[in-house]
C-alpha cells in the first residue's frame, strides 16, 4: 500500500491527516512541529507491522521513501520510546474501530440496554524473534521453534476506548485470561466460544454483570424443570430458532439463555468447509448441522434485551475481530 491510498483508507473512516495531528498533540505525542508527521510516523509504523517485526531502521526507510524527509533510526527509536506513543496508537485504532463500526451502530447499543459498559474482549497472536523464546513460548519441534506471543485486547464500545492490552506468553490461552478480566456492575461482555467456561458465566452473575457468548459444541444444557440433558439441534430443527432458558451440567446448576437463528445456506456451507479444513478428524453430521445456526448462550433475561439486540451487539463484536485479523 502506497501513501496516497493509506490516507484514503484512513479519510474513508474518516480520520483526516489533520485530525491525526490533532489527536497527537493531545496524547503528547507531538510537542512541536518537527520533521517526522503523525501521518507519516502512522504510514510507516502500519505498513511495517502488518510486514512483520518492525525494526527502526525499516521505519526510517519507510518515511525516506514515502517523503522528502530523511529521518535516522534514532529519531524513530526516540519518539517510539516514549510513552505518548502507545496512548497516540491506541487512540488511532479505536477511532479506526469505530469507523468500522459506525456511529450509528455504537448508538443503537447506548439506546438499547441498560449496559454501563459493552466490552469486547479478544486476542490475535504475533510472532516475536526467536531469541525471546523462553519468555513467550511457543511452537517447538526437533527441527524448529517459532517464538509467538498473544495479545489480548479489552475494548469499551460505549466509551469507544481500550480498557486494556497485555502480552502474554502463547501458552496463556483465552480460556486462561478469561477470569483476568475484572468484572464491574452492569457490565455486558462480548466474548467468543475460547473464553467459555461454566465458571465464567457464574462469575458474571456474581458481579451483577452480562455476557454473551458463542455456543461450544458439545455442551451439556439441561431443562430446568425435568433435569433431562435438551436436544439443541433437535429443538432447532423443530423450531427453526429457539430462545430459552436452559441449565448448565456444573454443580453451580447455572441457569442461561440459549438464542439461536438460522444462517444462509451460503454462510452454512462456508462454515462447514472451513471445519473440514481446519479439524484434524472429519467432523459428525449433527456438528456440520448445527453449523446452519448460530446460538448463543447469555445471561440477559429477555425482559433486558431480546434477540434483536443480542444478534446487532455481537455483530459488532465480529467487525471489531477482523481489524485485529486483518493483515
């Protein structure tokens, strides 16, 4: 990607050159004018990270090129070394998410809960040199080892700012950050099914807080008046959609709502080509079945949200997930 379409890209959102130099002045980036731009430092530090380990020299060369500036690698190390660095980054990226997402979407959400915060909690990986392997871990074999590390991601949708990054080392899974995360009153949390443990929806309704959830395959939901383990694929295929209150199989007996509705048959089938691709074993048929709805599993009660604002609230999560895949 050439300068010229990188500012397109970012006027589209809208995030104007001006407006970037305005946002860095306010997070303390930029003291003074000087040779380096907001808009170049941005281009530059963008176009090397989605290459791979961006290094000051790479970034200086980047600028030299894209410019009628030469800038050093001191230059570079010294304004990425500051602090106001990560907050201008930070504040780029979540004005980019709510481009993505749209005004309108983020207002749709204030209007139509009782949520004192949405959050969507995610995690992308990235590979760091190998030298670092012994703090991060991560995939070794006799003749190899690919040092990773996993970055996970806290966003307030309502307040359209991070709560939170850390880096951890890649055997710290989403199922193992999940209880990290502090939970307030009235809270919502947007999570995907790799966060997804009987516990951590318990945990939830003791903070007097929400979640959603995507469905885990294979989870045990019980009727909460006979006992009896519930057919979901059955009830779906009765149905067509279902929304119901069902018990999990923990000893807690937790009670959740299950909402579901059908997808196209075009997504369905992507779906299941993927989980064919993607799963070692050839998965079973009421696996590859189910994959023609999404369900999901939460604790709001359908007087608090129904399932119009369960499906938007999540969908935004999803637009929020492919900037960080995006590569």
């Amino acid at each position: 990607m050439n300068k010229e379409e990188f500012v397109e890209m970012m006027e589209a959102l809208p995030i104007s050159a001006s407006f970037i130099e305005t946002i860095a002045i306010s997070q303390g980036f930029l003291v003074r004018k000087g040779s380096i731009s907001p808009m170049d430092f941005l281009y530059a530090h963008c176009c090397q990270s989605t290459g791979g380990t961006v290094s000051f020299n790479d970034m200086a060369a980047k600028i030299d090129a894209g410019t009628a500036v030469s800038v050093s690698r001191q230059a570079i190390a010294k304004k990425m070394g500051k602090a106001s660095c990560t907050a201008f980054l930070k504040k780029i990226l979540a004005l980019c998410i709510t481009g993505r997402i749209g005004r309108k979407g983020i207002d749709r959400l204030r209007n139509g809960g009782k949520f004192k915060r949405i959050l969507v909690q995610d995690s992308t990986i990235i590979k760091l040199p190998a030298m670092l392997f012994q703090l991060y871990s991560g995939v070794s074999n006799a003749s190899s080892s690919v040092c990773n590390a996993r970055v996970q991601c806290v966003y307030d949708m309502l307040s359209e700012s991070f709560i939170s990054f850390d880096i951890d080392p890649y055997s710290i899974n989403d199922l193992t950050a999940a209880p990290k995360l502090e939970l307030q009153q009235g809270d919502l949390i947007l999570r995907d099914r790799g966060y997804l443990s009987a516990g951590e929806i318990e945990r939830h309704l003791l903070s007097e807080a929400d979640c959603i959830f995507r469905y885990k395959q294979g989870m045990i939901l019980l009727d909460p008046v006979t006992g009896q383990r519930i057919d979901l694929l059955d009830h779906l295929k009765r149905l067509g959609q279902v929304d119901i209150t069902v018990i999990l199989n923990d000893k807690a007996g937790t009670k959740v709502r299950i909402v579901a509705f059908p997808v196209s048959e075009e997504l369905a089938s992507i779906r299941r080509m993927k989980a064919k691709k993607e799963n070692k074993k050839t998965p079973d048929t009421a696996y590859l079945e189910m994959l023609s709805w999404s369900v999901f599993i939460t604790t709001i009660s359908g007087q608090t949200a129904g399932y119009d604002f369960i499906y938007k609230a999540y969908c935004i999560r999803w637009r929020i997930e492919m900037v960080f895949y995006a590569k």
